[in-house]
C-alpha cells in the first residue's frame, strides 16, 4: 500500500520540509508515504473562491485516480490516534493505495468532498497547510507505531 498526501500548494519553509521528511523516512516500505504537490490555482483576475476550487479539484481529483480518497476537513470526523490505527490497518489489508487531501487556501471543492470514501477532521480549527502536512506526516507514523506495538506512541 502507499499512501499519498496530495497536497495544494507549494513552496513550503524548510521547516515543513525537514519535518515532514523525518516522519516520512521513517515509515516501513509497506507503508510509505509520499508528497505529491498539486499547483494552487491563482486568484487572479476575478476569479471567485468556486472558480478556483473548481480548478484545483480537477487536479485533485486527476491525480487520486481510483485510490481510496480521504479529504482532510475541518469538519470530518475526529478520531483518536487508536483509532487512526485501526483505520491504518483497514487500509493495509484493503488492497487499495490512500490518497490523503490538503485543500488549498480556499478550500476543497464539494467534489472532491463527495468522491471521498473519508472526511477527516484533524482539528476543528483552520491550520496553515505545512503545519497540516507536518501533523498528518507525524500522525500516519504514530499510527504505524500503534499497529507495530513500538512505545513511540503511549497511552
């Protein structure tokens, strides 16, 4: 399985980088994880919130293909870090990869909202889009430890 964090935006601090990388080189082989950047879509020239989450879910939604989509949301559901696992574990044994969803600034058009098989709310604040990569690269490598009984993680 891989699971793919599709992500609108680009051009991120080294920060987010050099964090997200350290998660990410840590994940087993079946299970890695990759970033795939999608292009924001310029607001430029009148173009309206809908316009531009249109074109961005075009991209979006090209490039998930047929993967098991989940749409990162403030308003999907919470779980807990367990319960990240077990999913985590589901999607092991489901024989499909994982698309995981970072919207752009203006967020996630409805369709790619209604394609996914998962809404998934990290936190019901709004976050900046490298502190979401950065906690969703940390989360998806807690949850491997859960599954692999590894003490990183510590209930």
């Amino acid at each position: 399985m891989k699971l793919r964090i599709l992500s609108v935006g680009h051009k991120m601090p080294d920060w987010v980088e050099t964090a997200c990388s350290e998660y990410l080189k840590r994940m087993p082989r079946e299970a890695s994880v990759e970033i795939v950047e999608i292009k924001p879509d310029k607001r430029a020239s009148g173009k309206n919130a809908e316009v531009v989450q249109e074109a961005e879910a075009k991209r979006i939604l090209e490039a998930a293909g047929k993967d098991y989509l989940i749409a990162l949301d403030e308003r999907g559901q919470e779980v807990t870090t367990v319960q990240l696992a077990a999913r985590m574990e589901t999607w092991l044994t489901g024989g499909r990869d994982i698309a995981l969803v970072i919207g752009g600034a203006d967020g996630l058009h409805p369709s790619v909202k209604s394609r996914a098989d998962w809404m998934w709310g990290l936190s019901k604040l709004t976050l900046p889009h490298g502190m979401v990569r950065v906690l969703l690269a940390e989360q998806l490598y807690r949850a491997w430890t859960v599954i692999q009984h590894h003490p990183y993680h510590r209930e």
